[in-house]
C-alpha cells in the first residue's frame, strides 16, 4: 500500500507543555490508523494540526508528497469528526450535511442526490429535517459521521468518535464505523484512549505517550511484542520485572534468575522482563508466592499472588474456575519463550511467542 | 430522593425585606399610574376618573420634538454599537488575548457616566465641534458598545470555538464561517445587546445633559425642566405612558432573548 | 497566490477589532487623557485652559468648604449603599431559592423598574414625599403629620436607593446562585444549623457578589447630581453636583477635572478591592 500522508519531526509546545515531541509516522492509503494514548498525550493536538487548526513548530506534513502545511484548513482535503461532534445547531440535519458541499459550489442537484445518499448510508434519511437537538446521542454521531464523509475526502479524522456514548450504542457504532470504513475506502484515522476500541477497529494503531510515539504496529503485534515498557504495561495486563541479562535468564534483585529470552543480549545488560498473565503456570516453577485473591470472571479466573521480593502483586489467569484458595503457597513459573524481554535502551529484542 | 434540605428550613423572616423591596420598587410607580388618571389638578386628592392629562401630553410640542430627538440618537446609535460591539467582541474572544484591550472595552459600562460625560465635553469643545444630535449620537455609542460587546461575549463564552472549525473544516472560508456560522449563534445575544443599547439611550439622562445642543434636546432633557418646575398632573401622564413602553419592551425582550442570562 | 496563516489572523484581528478600537480610542480614552492632563493646568479668566502647570486645583480639594462636600457626599453614599445591602441580600437569597419560573418572575420584577425613566423614578418620589403627598397624609390621619420629608438628605437617600437597587440585587442574586447547593447541604450534614451555616458558608462565599453591588451603588450614588437638586432642593450639594457646577456654571475645568479623578481614584480603589476578594473567594472555592 501506498503513503498517504507523511508526518516527519512534527513538534509543538504550548508554554511548558510539549504536546508533540518529534513525531514522526505514515499512514498507508486507505487503511484505519488508530492513534492510542492516555488522556493528554497529544492525539487532539495531532489531529488538529492535520487538519489546520493548529500549526506545528518543527517538522513536516506530506500528503501524497506534497506540502500540506502551506494549506489553510478549508482547502485540505481532510476532513476532521469533532469530540463534541460540532454539529451547527441552527440548521436542519441536512442542512448541516449539504453544508461541506455548497462551499464547493457543486450543482444544487447534485448536492440533494448525495446528502439523501450519505443520509441513507447513516441511516438518518426519515431525520433530514430535524435539528441536531432533536437527536439521540447516537443519531447525533452518525450526522457528523455523514457530513464528514459526504465530502469525499481523502483522509477523514475522528476525535474520540464515540466517547460520547453509552456502552451499548458504542459497541453497535464500532462495528458500524469499521463496514462504513470498508464501503467508502478512504482513509481513517481515529483517536482514542480506549485501547479496546483501538483493537477491535484499527489496522494499525500508534501508541503515543507525552507527545511522543512508542510503538506503531497492528493489534496483535502490539500485544504480542511490546517495544516499550510503556507499550506492555499500558496494552493489556502484564507482569513486568526489571533485572539484568544473566545466565540464559533475567536476574532480578531479590526473586534470582527468572525464565526470559535474552539471547542476543549481553551479559550484564538492563532490561525489562514482561510475562502476559495468561502465560504464568500455577503448581511448577521457579518462584513461590502466596494467594491474595481469586475472582472469577466466567470463562477465566484471576488470581493475585504476593510473592516475597516483588513489589506488587503477580497475575495470573487461567481457564475456568481456579483451583487455589485464599492463603495457599504455591510455585509459579513460566517458559523462557513466554515472556517478551524489553531492553533498556527501548529496543524489544527476541521473543517466543507465537506470531 | 426530594430530600428536604435543612438549611432551607427557618427563612420565614427573610420574606420580610423580600416582599418589602418589591413594595418599595412598584408602591411609587402605582401611585404616579393611578394619579395620572384624576380629573383634580392638585395632584393629591381624586376628583373622578378622566383622561384629560393624556390630551394635554398630546399638544405638547416640545415632548414631541424630545421624542423624535431621542429616537433619532437612540437608533442611530444602536445601529453603530451593535456593529462595533459585535466585531469587538469576536476579536476579543478570538483574535487577542490582550487583557489590556478586554478591559479597555468594558471601561465605558464601568465609568461613572458623569465622568464620560465631562470628557466628551471637553473633548468636544477641544477639537471645536459643534453640539447637536450627532454629539449626543457618538457619546451614546461609546457606552451602548461596552454593553453590546459585553452580552456578545457572554455568548460567545458558551459557543464553541469547534463550530467554526466544522465549518474551516468543510471547506469554508474565514468570511463564509463569520457569516453563516458565527453571526447566526451569536443572534440571540446581538439582538439582546441592541436592545439593552436601545433602551439605554432612550433613557439616558446624564451624558445628554452635557453633549446636547440647547436647541436640540432629548426627551429625558424635557422632562427634566419639566419636572424641575414641581408637580404637575401632565407629567403623571407622561410618566405612565413611558412606563407602559418600558415594560412592554423588557417583557418581550425577555420573552425573546431570556435578558436575564445574559445580564 | 494564498496569504500566510500569521497573515489571515492579523488580518483577522484587524477587521474584527480594529474600528471599535479606533473609536474607542478617539471618543474615550482621549477624553479621559483630556480630563487627566487639565487636573495641573490653571483655568482661565473667563473659564477655558490656561497652560500653565500648577498644584493648586488638588490643594483645592482640601479646602474645608469643598471637604464637606465630599465627606458629606460619602456619607450620603455609604448610608444608601449599606441600605441596598441590607435589603438587596435577603431579597437574592430568596430569588436565588425560588423554584425556576418564579425565580425568573422575580428578577425581571427587580429589574424592570430600572428600565424605566431615571428622572420619572426621581419624580414619583417628589410626589410621594411632598407635604401634600400619600406618605404625609397617611401620617396626618393617623396625627403624626404633617413631617418635612421633601428636601432632605433623607429624601436623597430614599431617591438614589430607589434608583441603585437593582444593580445590588442582580450581583448578589448571581453570586449566591452560583454557590453549589451542595456546599450548604454539607454544612447541615456536619451539624450546623441555618444561622451557622450561612455566616460560615453562604455568606463568605458570595463576599464577591456583596463588593460587586457595593460597587454598582456606592460609585454612582456619589456621582449623582438630579437627585440631590430635586429630591433635596439644592440645600444639599454632593461630589456630583460640584463637578456638574465647575462644568456648566462656574467653568473651572480644572477644579472639575480633579473631582472626576477623585470619583474615579474610588472607583478603582474599589475596583481592587473588590478583585482582590474575588481572588480569595476562588481560592477558598
Ligand atoms: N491550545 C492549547 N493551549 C495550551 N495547551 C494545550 C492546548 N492544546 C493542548 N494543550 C496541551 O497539550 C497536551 C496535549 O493535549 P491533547 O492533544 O488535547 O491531548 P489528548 O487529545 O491526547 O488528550 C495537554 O497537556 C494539553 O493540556
Ligand atoms: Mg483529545
């Protein structure tokens, strides 16, 4: 697949808060690019200076190679699905759709023709006439999904598209937002704090945190192969311990030497050890903790163990119910090829698990 | 859960100054509106009902001449606030965050009008311009714009700056967006700060007092030297009537705009 | 050929601010440097600037004579001021309280009489308060009359209370409106009871809005000069008719030009006194 858009070095500062620390990423015609990160870490600020809202202080945005920088916002063919949604509240629904294409001075006609199509694909056509405070949540999401859309253009930006609404109406506006993506082929990028949602809709996701880029790659390599310390602890849960490269294995101080992939990395070298809960053994292993608590999430349980010489708790989840109880000692351990060993120079370096 | 809140409980002796302030505000009004309707001439003692004051008003000449002199500057003057006031207040909510300039432009709704008044004056007299309804017209602008832009940016506090963005987004330009996005939400608080413009100029007393030309003067100058001479039935009549307006205006303006929010 | 992006927002900032500014600055702020600049220059002989500097219009200010005057005037003010408060504060309170369509009923109610004619307001009151008036022949028939209301700094009072309520009642109504309802809930939850909790709660809370509607009486109260000539039948002279004199009669600009700057230095005194409570009512909330 081709690049769409090139984003290279790009930073911004607003006084002493650096919202977008050198940048850099590609976004691939026609995929959905998610931007992930907590809350303040930049994705608005991302959004907004591809858009035209805001103007970076270093480095370069290409769309299609070209310039797009030197573009005020109303001649980029960009179009941005604000978090508010920003619907014009003193027009009619249809009105707020034809909105994008009268200022492209397009043929009255042609205008109806496509504000009742794209009105049909969102399924608001019997709501043309309302006024956006006549609407539901949803029904509110969907009209600035549409005037968005109508536009045709080449890269559409959605804020926290759906962030706004309750859990049920979500779940149907993902599934939703991912069939629209695929009939009208254009180019995607959503922002979200909600790594679930990020999952489930994106080709590729770009984890970001405090204005920088940790990771970028598609949802399964992202679970699979953190890069960053930051990237395992935020995606997922994850048992992380810190130590050094010894003997085949990760020393950590006061637990000893821990099962963990380091081949290729020096002896003495710091790294991070993070081990998925789902990949930790009950009964066998290397370590011994003790049960601080079971819960029972139908098809899985979790249990907490306390193990002397690690800091928090360690996660375990197993199939079904578990056969442990509050207080018991027992050994726990996992295969070298189960955990992913992170560098400390952020570098992921050899891994076991399945791709 | 309508729980009952405690502190709520107990306020019976607050009634008392409650009920006694709207006494004190509509007791005098009442007695001007009843007495203008007595056939006596003293003013104090009922002789029978009679609207023969009201005929009175209507032959005077020079309330007549205030009142197309008042309207003249009050519209006028309304017309050049609004506009001004409304730009202002976009540029001050959007284009500047010069705290200098945001109190420069409240500074005539805060300044004691006697103060704004003496300045026009020797203002006025400095550059050697000559005094008529035009002075009147430019020293009423200078405060019905401090209260136009006010309003507007009360509502332009609540509107949201993604609205205009939408509109950038969607591929309109600056002027297109000021035009059929920001004018339309700001609406509401235009018409409400031209009205509040409106009315004060209708009323205003001091700055005229010392801006006007003695052969052009406003209606509240006629009522001055009128009511400078005491007590007389005519102004009772005049005086109900201007009520009538009054109220009338305010109560549609609420109707129309709920003044009150924005106050 | 497209304008820069800095180019499109000074354009921007220029349209939209750039003529009420203009204005502003011919009809307002040179005038007021005007006012300011004659403060130190001597009238002349047949009224007019001669431009000579000198100190002795603000020596003026502390001649016995005019010094009357102003503590007169202050007192005037003070006493109308803490009238407005005492009255304004129970009537917000209980506006802020009302259920919502009466609570709209009752402030349009405070406000409309402002929206009528200053001087028709003055005169009711001449009619009120005239010897041969309602208020007096009330007193007559109950063998109390006749008194001399009219002409007094009592009638005074009366009248600029009448005129400056409202702009007491509004601040105060929409500063104890904004106080979260919950603030007091918890206030009787720990155990106060209504008097504890309003002088520990409410009260300090809407100090802001108790500055914001001194303000709004106390200054133009002082500068008034209608009500103190026909309320008070000139027998009482205040700060506002002693500018208005120097203006329009006597024609000593300068002299004139010092008390507006007084009126103003109170203003702004005020101003920050009143920012500074502001301030610490954000803080503490
Ligand atoms: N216009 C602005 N002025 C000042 N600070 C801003 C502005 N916009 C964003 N920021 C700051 O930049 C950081 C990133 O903000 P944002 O991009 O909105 O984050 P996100 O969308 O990921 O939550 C935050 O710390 C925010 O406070
Ligand atoms: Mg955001």
């Amino acid at each position: 697949m081709n690049t769409l858009i090139s984003i290279e070095g790009v930073s911004r500062r607003f006084g002493d808060v650096t919202a977008l620390d050198s940048v850099s990423l590609d976004i691939r015609q026609g995929e959905f690019f998610a931007l992930l990160g907590p809350s303040g870490c930049g994705k608005t600020t991302l959004l907004r200076i591809l858009a035209g809202f805001e103007e970076p202080d270093a480095g370069s945005v290409r769309l299609d190679g070209a310039d797009l920088l030197a573009v005020p916002a109303h001649r980029r063919p960009v179009n941005l699905m604000f978090q508010s949604y920003a619907l014009f509240p003193h027009m009619s629904v249809e009105k707020n759709v034809a909105y994008g294409l009268e200022r492209e001075k397009l043929p009255r006609q042609e205008i109806r023709r496509r504000v009742s199509e794209v009105l049909e694909t969102v399924g608001l056509a019997a709501h043309a006439r309302r006024r956006p405070h006549q609407l539901s949540g949803g029904q509110r999401q969907r009209v600035a999904l549409a005037r968005a859309i109508v536009k045709r253009p080449r890269l559409l930006l959605l804020d926290e598209p759906l962030s706004a609404l309750d859990k049920k109406v979500r779940a149907e506006m993902q599934l939703e937002l991912k069939r629209l993506q695929h009939d009208v082929g254009i180019t995607f990028v959503v922002v979200t704090h909600d790594q679930e949602e990020a999952m489930s809709l994106a080709d590729r996701i770009a984890v970001m945190q405090g204005g920088r880029v940790e990771q970028i790659d598609a949802p399964v390599a992202l679970y699979d192969r953190p890069r960053t310390p930051f990237v395992a602890d935020f995606i997922g849960a994850n048992n992380l311990f810190a130590g050094t490269v010894s003997g085949g294995g990760l020393e950590v101080s006061g637990l000893g030497v821990l099962p963990a992939p380091t081949a290729g990395l020096p002896e003495g070298a710091q790294a991070l050890l993070a081990v998925r809960p789902e990949r930790v053994r009950l009964g066998q292993g290397t370590l011994t903790g003790t049960v601080v608590d079971v819960s029972f999430y139908g098809g899985v349980s979790h249990v907490a163990l306390s193990v002397p010489g690690h800091g928090g708790h360690v996660l375990v989840a197993t199939q079904g119910p578990a056969r442990v109880e509050t207080g018991t000692e027992i050994e726990l351990g996992w295969d070298a090829a189960d955990g992913v060993v992170i560098a400390a120079d952020d570098a992921a370096v050899e891994n076991g698990a399945p791709v | 859960m309508a729980r009952r809140e405690p502190a709520l409980r107990g306020n019976g002796w607050l009634r008392l100054p409650f009920w006694l302030t709207y006494l004190f505000l509509y007791a005098p009004i009442a007695v001007l509106v009843v007495m203008s309707f007595n056939r006596n001439k003293t003013p104090y003692s009922w002789g029978g009902f009679s609207l023969d004051w009201y005929g009175r008003l209507a032959e005077n000449s020079s309330l007549r001449t205030g009142l197309v002199n008042t309207l003249i500057v009050a519209l006028g003057s309304t017309a050049l606030s609004t506009v001004l006031g409304t730009l202002l207040a976009v540029g001050l909510a959007r284009h500047t965050r010069s705290r200098v300039l945001d109190a420069l432009s409240t500074l005539p709704a805060i300044l004691p009008d006697l103060v704004l008044a003496i300045g026009l004056l020797v203002f006025y007299s400095a550059i050697k311009m000559t005094l008529g309804l035009h002075s009147v017209l430019v020293a009423h602008t200078v405060f019905g714009m401090a209260f136009v832009t006010a309003v507007v940016r009360a509502r332009l506090g609540h509107a949201d700056t993604s609205l205009e963005e939408a509109s950038q987004d969607l591929g309109a330009t600056p002027y297109t967006t000021f035009i059929k996005v920001t004018l339309p939400t700001l609406a509401p608080g235009i018409v409400a700060g031209a009205l509040l413009a409106f009315t004060l100029s209708l009323d205003e007393f001091v700055i005229a007092f010392f801006t006007h030309a003695p052969s052009q003067p406003t209606l509240p100058i006629v009522i001055y030297s009128m009511v400078r001479f005491g007590v007389t039935p005519e102004i009772n009549a005049l005086a109900t009537l201007l009520l009538a307006v009054s109220f009338t205006v305010v109560i549609v303006a609420q109707r129309l705009t709920k003044l009150t929010e924005a106050l | 050929m497209t304008p820069s992006p800095a180019g499109r927002r000074a354009a921007a900032r220029v349209a939209t601010l750039g003529p009420g500014f203009a204005f502003l600055t011919v009809f307002l702020l040179v005038p007021l440097a005007l006012v300011l600049s004659y403060t130190v220059f001597r009238r002349g002989r047949f009224g007019g600037i001669v431009y000579e500097p000198t100190g002795e219009n603000f020596a003026r200010l502390a001649d016995p004579l005019y010094l009357d005057v102003v503590l007169g005037s202050v007192r005037l003010a003070a006493v109308t001021t803490l009238l407005a408060l005492l009255l304004g504060y129970p009537t917000a309170y209980m506006i802020a309280r009302l259920p919502g369509r009466w609570k709209a009923i009752a402030l349009v109610a405070v406000v409309l009489p402002f929206w009528t004619n200053f001087l028709i307001r003055t005169y009711a009151w001449i009619v009120l308060l005239n010897s041969q008036g309602p208020v007096n022949s009330g007193l007559e028939a109950l063998g109390l009359g006749p008194v001399e209301l009219l002409y007094t700094d009592g009638a005074i009072v009366a009248g600029l209370l009448y005129a400056y309520l409202p702009l007491m009642i509004l601040p105060l109504y929409s500063a104890i409106e904004r106080l979260d309802p919950q603030l007091r809930e918890a206030s009787a939850n720990l155990g106060a009871r209504p008097a504890r909790t309003f002088w520990s709660v409410t009260l300090p809370l809407s100090l802001p809005g108790v500055l914001t509607g001194c303000v709004f009486v106390f200054v133009p109260s002082l500068g008034n000069f209608v009500i103190p000539e026909l309320l008070g039948g000139g027998r009482r002279i205040m700060v506002g008719n002693l500018i208005r004199d120097q203006f329009l009669k006597a024609r000593d600009w300068p002299f004139g030009s010092v008390l507006a700057l007084a009126v103003i230095a109170v203003l702004v005194l005020l101003l920050f006194a009143q920012a500074w409570a502001g301030r610490r009512a954000g803080r503490n909330g």
